[in-house]
C-alpha cells in the first residue's frame, strides 16, 4: 500500500488468490470487498460497499458506492464507475470513460474540467478526512 493511502472500517482486503498492490493517495472506504490479484494505481477511490475483483485499475479512478467491478476487468486511468452500476468480467474500460448500469456501459467521456473538479477533487477531499479518522483511532 502506498504512502497517503486509506483503508477505512469494514473494508475487506483478499489476496487468497494473488497480491493485492495498491498505489499511493487511495481511499478505500467502508465495507469494501477487494479480491486479489489486483493492482490499484494512485489517487483511487473506492466508494463505500464496492466490491473490486479487477485486474488493474488505473490512476485517478472512482469506482462509487456499492459498485461491482468483475475479475478481470480493466480500467484505465481517469475513469468513473458510478454508484451501484456492474462492470462485467474482462470489460476494457478506457481512460475518461463513465460507466453506468447493470450491465455497465460506457456513458459519456470526462472533459478536462470533470477531472479537475470530480476525480482530483475527491482525493483532495478525502486525504484530510482520513487523517482525521487515524487520530481519533478509527
């Protein structure tokens, strides 16, 4: 796990299966089920609930609440996964790319400015939360 990274109450680290590698500024919030082998890059967040079985996900990603993200899934960097969708097993996800649903689809592509504002901005948000909640013992 890299340095300024999270893992926070409930969360579920497997790597039964293989190692689980992740970057540094990640938040993984509560009650999320990683299963390994995975590599996660830097400034991730995963969202309350999610379950991550991918094979690597890149930088500046957010994968939302209770979102399910498949074994073998790809996900490239500056990516969305939005809140509840299901990224299916072996889906390439490319960079910029928002999926939402079940099954998930790839919806839209992010500008420059929606990742100013939503991916950097969240990791910006998170990083003194965290810190907050290692003080107090959480």
């Amino acid at each position: 796990m890299g340095e300024g990274s999270s893992i926070w109450p409930g969360a579920v680290i497997r790597a039964d299966s293989g190692p689980v590698i992740i970057g540094k500024n990640c938040h993984i919030e509560e009650n999320c089920v990683i299963h390994g082998p995975t590599r996660i890059g830097d400034s991730v967040c995963l969202g309350p609930g999610a379950v991550v079985e991918a094979e690597r996900i890149g930088s500046y990603v957010l994968i939302g609440s209770n979102a399910t993200v498949l074994r073998g899934a790809q996900l490239a960097g500056y990516c969305i996964i939005t809140a509840g969708s299901l990224v299916k097993e072996k889906m390439e996800v490319p960079t910029r790319a928002v999926v939402a649903g079940v099954p998930g689809e790839i919806r839209r592509f992010l500008q420059s400015q929606d990742i100013k504002e939503e991916l950097e901005g969240m990791i910006r948000a998170l990083a003194p939360l965290a810190q907050q909640f290692k003080k107090e013992g959480f």
